[in-house]
C-alpha cells in the first residue's frame, strides 16, 4: 500500500508562508491585491472563485471578485481586463476558467498585463518559464504538483517523468517544470492520441495524469513504486450523494494506490494546491511590482 500525498496537509504549509509574506509586504507598506473574474454561472467555478476569495480574506489579502453575467461581451470583458491592469491596488488578475463558449480565452489572456498575469498563462510567462526566469508566474497547479513531490521527497533527477495531457494549464507547463535544470526528469508527454498509451506509463518513474478522464488509469499502467500525480477533478453523477455527484480523479485510486510508493488522493491532493499557489504567485507580484 502507498504513502498518500496529502495535499491539504502542504497547502496549509504553504498558506503559512503566504501569511508571513503577506506580513512582511505590508511592514513595507504594501498591501498584495487579487482580482478574480467569473463570467457566468459554471457552479465548479462558484466554487473555485469563492474558495479563492476566501483565502484572500485569511491571509490578509486585499481581494475583488468581479461577477459577470453569462452574456458578457469579449469587448465588456477586454475593458474590465484593461482597468484591472491599470489598478495600483491590483497586483495580480485572474479570469477563471472555463468562460462561456463565445468569449475567445486567448485573446483574454494576451491582453492581461503579464507582470499581473499570476495564472502565468500569458505568452510571456509561457515564454520566461521555458527560459527558466524566476520573475514569471508558474501557472498554479503544475506549480502545486512540484511542491507535492518536492514535499513527499520524491527524487526527481534522473527519473522517468509521464505526463498525460498536454493542456497549457497543466501538461505543458508541468512537464517543463519537470525537465528544468535542478529538477531534472526524463519526461514524456503523452496524449489521447499517443499509441500505446498504456505501455508508455508503465515505464514512468513519476505519472503526472491531467486528461480530465474519470478513472483512467489504472493499476496495470502503473509501474511498481511509481510517484502518482493525479491532477483530474471530474465531477460523476452519485445519486447516493446529497450534492447529487462524487468527485474523482483520472485514476483509479485504489487499484492504483496498491502498486504506486506515493499517491495523491482526489479531493485533498493537487486541488487545494492550486489556490494555495496562487496565493504565492500573487505575493511575487506585490513584491516585484511594489
Ligand atoms: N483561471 C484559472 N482557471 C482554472 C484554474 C486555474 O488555475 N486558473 N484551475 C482549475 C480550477 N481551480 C482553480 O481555479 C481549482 C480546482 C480545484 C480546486 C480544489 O481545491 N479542489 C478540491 C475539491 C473542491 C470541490 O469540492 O469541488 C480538491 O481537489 O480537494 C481548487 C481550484 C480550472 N480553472
């Protein structure tokens, strides 16, 4: 049976840090701001939004959610982007994701001011985190699952690195952060469309899994001793659950964790990471912009 990697656990540890962070700034007379924007009514982005304006407000973190209606223009949404990144209050901006069908995300994204952009999601922060230039933002849950492994004291050099997805909020940042100097993994990256998927996880030392697939991995694509990064949150139907629906990863937890030497559970693993990053990539840009 694996160690399970609790998430909850470091997110808290993290927090932490971001408290005294958040202290230090405002002895220097600089107090960090959020600005979080939902456009519609996605009720799994009710939740993330609320869940990170609330850890604004324990931290001490100046914080504004902006909520709009379903119908927002790209042209309504571009002119509250344009005044966020004009806010000396603002230190850091988000627009949650997914948005509504006919808002063009891209062209949200280039627009944020990138030394704002604390999703790192802007070409500039894509670009500085290929350069490997501390001063870009690290988009958050890729961050989330370094700090995991780090934490768990999971050798990473050397080692074969799987990433299954290749999603520019998850796969393709993790699997650079993964090959950067210092950390240094042999990585893959595999996709739906890999052949033999399977057989190419089973060679994986580290399986970082962020298909948005209910349970696809399972136990016979995990190598004996393998580190297991389950970054999937898929909502399935459970009528035997009051909210009317379970949470689950991409893997198949239990089977999994039976051959895996370290394994993060869904909810509690990477999930809780992701705000807990954000929180720290937001006090990088209160300091960096002052
Ligand atoms: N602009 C962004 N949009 C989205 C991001 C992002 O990083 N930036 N990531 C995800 C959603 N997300 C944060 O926004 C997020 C997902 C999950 C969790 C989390 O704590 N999950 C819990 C379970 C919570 C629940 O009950 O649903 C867990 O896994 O334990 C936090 C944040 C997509 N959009």
């Amino acid at each position: 049976m694996s160690k399970v990697i609790d998430g909850k656990a470091v997110a808290a540890a993290v927090l932490e840090e971001c408290r005294t962070e958040v202290e230090s700034l405002k002895a220097d007379g600089i107090t960090p701001g959020l600005a979080v924007v939902l456009v519609g009514e996605d009720p799994a982005s009710q939740v993330y939004v609320g869940s990170k304006v609330r850890t604004c407000g324990d931290l001490g973190i100046y914080s504004r959610k902006i909520e709009l209606p379903t119908e927002t223009t790209q042209e309504e949404l571009l002119k509250v982007v344009a005044d966020l990144n004009a806010d000396p209050a603002i230190h850091g901006i988000l627009v949650q994701s997914p948005p509504p069908k006919h808002i063009d995300e891209e062209a949200v994204v280039r627009a944020l001011d990138p030394r704002k952009d604390v999703d790192g999601f802007h070409p500039e922060n894509v670009a500085k985190l290929a350069l490997e230039d501390p001063t870009g933002f690290v988009p958050c849950t890729p961050a989330g699952c370094m700090r995991l492994l780090k934490e768990a004291g999971v050798e990473t050099s050397g080692a074969n690195a799987v990433v299954i997805g290749r999603s520019m909020i998850v796969g393709k940042p993790m699997a650079l952060l993964l090959m950067a100097r210092g950390v240094d993994a042999t990585v893959t990256v595999a996709h739906s469309r890999s052949k033999d998927l399977a057989g190419i996880c089973r060679e994986a030392d580290i399986l970082v899994a962020a298909v948005g697939r209910p349970e696809m991995v399972k136990a016979d694509w995990v190598k004996e001793g393998a580190v297991v990064i389950d970054v999937g949150i898929n909502r399935v139907d459970d009528a035997s659950k009051k909210r009317g629906y379970r949470l689950t990863g991409d893997v198949a937890y239990e089977e999994c964790a039976e051959k895996a030497s370290a394994i993060t559970p869904v909810p509690g693993g990477v999930g809780p990471m992701t705000i807990a990053m954000l929180m720290k990539n937001t006090l990088q840009s209160a300091r960096q912009l002052g």
